[in-house]
C-alpha cells in the first residue's frame, strides 16, 4: 500500500502547514454554512484532504453520498472514452453528443439530486484548470441555478486559468508549501512507525533531510521517496532519483525538436502532464532547467520568458506548451 495514502489525513487536525485555511473551513462547518470555494497551491499541500475532511465532519457517515468529485483532468484528457468506462458515467453519458454537451448533462444530473439529511451537497473538481473555457461558462451557469442545494470546490494548482465569472462566486483559499520543518517532523513520525516493520530499511537523519529538500514543500513526494529509500534500502542520489524520470522525458523533447519531430516532442511532452501529474508551470521549469543546463541561446530564453508570461493568463496549457515547443524548435532548425 503506497504510504500516501496510508498516511492521508482522515480529520482537519492531522493536517499539517495550511492553519489559516483550516481554521476557515473548521468555522463553516461548525455553522454548517459553505460558500463556494476556489483552492490553490502546488501538489501535495492537503487541497484533496482537506476537501475529504470538510465533507466527513458536515456529513460524518453520509459523506461520500453528499459529495460529488470530477476529476477533469481525466475527463478532459481522456475525452469521451473515459465516460464510457467510469462506471459512475455510464448511465448518463450520450455517445453521439459532444464531451461538452455530455458534461453539462452530467453535471446538470448529479447537481440536481436532492442531498441526504443536508440542506446542500458538495461538487468538487479536482484539477480544475483542465476544465475549457466553455465549460467554465457551463458550470458558471448551473453554479446560478443550483446554488440552494450544492456548494461548488474548485481545486486547483492554477488559479489563473479559472475565469473571473467563477473565480469571482468562490472564496479564494490558497495552501502554501509545506514548511521544511514541518514536514521533516512528519517524516520522523512515519519513519518511527514503520521502522519495525520486516523488509523495511533504516533512513537516517541527514537522508531525511535531502528528502525535505528535493519536495520543495510538497509533502506527497516527500512521503513517496521515503517509502522508497526504507522499502528499497537504496540511498542514491535522490536529485536524480526524484527527477530521473522527468528529467529523462525533457531531455528526449529537446533531443526531438532539434530533428525536427514537434509531435513526438509535444507528445512526449504531455506524458509529463498526463502520466507523472505535473502542471503547465512545473514542465515549463523542468525545460527551463534543461535549456540552462545544455544550451546557452537568447532566443530560447525569450521564448521561454514570453510563454511564462502567457501562462498568467491561458485556460489551454497544453496549447501553450505546444506554442513553447514550436518557438524552441523554430531556434534549432
């Protein structure tokens, strides 16, 4: 069992580093008064727990049937194959209209089912910035119509990609990295219960220490690569153990637009989203890192600060990481 999700807090008070947020969400449902709510912040700060921990304590046993989650980045990834084989889509999904179409349908559907013992229900998306434009306009509407019963929770590590009409009806909450030393405190607690486990490995102190310092705040990485050091006993180089792989599928990106090949770049590229879960602005830092590393070109850091810029204020970041790519290969060629 990965140990990110034995370890998931499962009430607000095992939740660590996000205080001014918890305390907010801990007066709401004590009223039992929620407001739409917009969540921010980089993977593995408690967004998604948090989300978990509200409905548990407004519902207790009840949660799961008062809580609606969409994970957009499946739906609007995946497409239309992804609602033919989500069991919970199944039933409402229309094979011969549009993905947009079919997610207001459904989201239409599950925003009108009366709540159970409650005066409202909970809609989240988790990954919101994946939500296009139109279905941000869509769900700005059923947001209007059905706001006596449902309360909307946007999740997002984007903030910038949700149009203002959203934004606008949701109370902002942002989750800040996780404090190095509150996450090493963390980590010694986990090491401590899983120490006397058969097949686990010592991890000692100055080893906990470089973890902290490679998740840069991100406390889900942080407890992945000790799960990794104690289970595999192994204790390389954990900068190029945590970014091996990424740093592996960029370098093949570069090597790609220099032949020329855009698409098996931009593909190669949009595994890194789809597969590994990184965000637009965390591929945008693993090229920067690479382009600082191999070359030394002013045209590709212009393009490079130019698409920064965009990302400010883009709904589509594969359409902007596309853009990136042609620029950098226009250099090579």
């Amino acid at each position: 069992m990965l140990w990110t999700e034995k370890y998931r807090p499962t009430s607000f008070e095992e939740i660590i580093g996000q205080k001014p947020v918890i305390s907010h969400l801990i007066a709401f449902s004590n009223e039992m008064s929620v407001p739409h709510l917009l969540m921010t912040g980089q993977h593995g700060t408690g967004k998604t727990s948090a989300i978990q921990c509200l409905a548990k304590r407004l519902y207790c046993d009840n949660w799961q049937l008062n809580t609606s989650i969409f994970q957009t980045a499946d739906l609007f990834l995946q497409g239309k194959i992804y609602l033919e084989q989500d069991e919970r889509y199944m039933h409402l999904y229309q094979k011969q209209e549009s993905l947009l179409t079919n997610f207001k349908y459904i989201t239409k559907s599950y925003a009108a089912m009366r709540p159970l013992d409650a005066k409202f229900k909970l809609m989240v998306f988790e990954d919101a910035h994946n939500l296009t434009h139109e279905a941000q306009q869509a769900l700005r509407r059923i947001m209007e119509r059905t706001s006596n019963t449902c309360r909307f929770i946007l999740s997002t590590t984007n903030p910038s990609a949700i149009i203002p009409a959203i934004s606008s009806r949701c109370l902002p909450l942002f989750f800040t990295p996780i404090d190095g030393s509150l996450m090493q405190r963390h980590l010694i607690l986990i090491r401590q219960k899983e120490g006397s486990e058969p097949g686990i490995h010592r991890c000692d102190d100055d080893y906990l220490d470089l973890i902290v310092q490679v998740s840069k705040g991100d406390l889900r990485r942080a407890i992945m690569l000790l799960q990794l050091c104690m289970q595999s006993g192994k204790k390389g180089d954990l900068t190029v153990m945590e970014q091996s792989e990424t740093e592996t599928v960029t370098a093949g990106v570069l090597t790609s637009l220099k032949k020329g090949d855009l698409q098996t770049a931009k593909r190669d590229l949009e595994s890194l989203m789809i597969v590994s879960g990184l965000s637009g602005r965390e591929v945008l830092s693993e090229i920067r890192t690479m382009i600082r590393r191999e070359y030394n070109h002013p045209e590709i850091a212009i393009a490079l600060a130019e698409a920064d810029a965009r990302f400010e204020h883009c709904n589509n970041e594969f359409i902007q990481l596309g853009s990136l790519l042609t620029d950098i290969r226009s250099v090579f060629i």
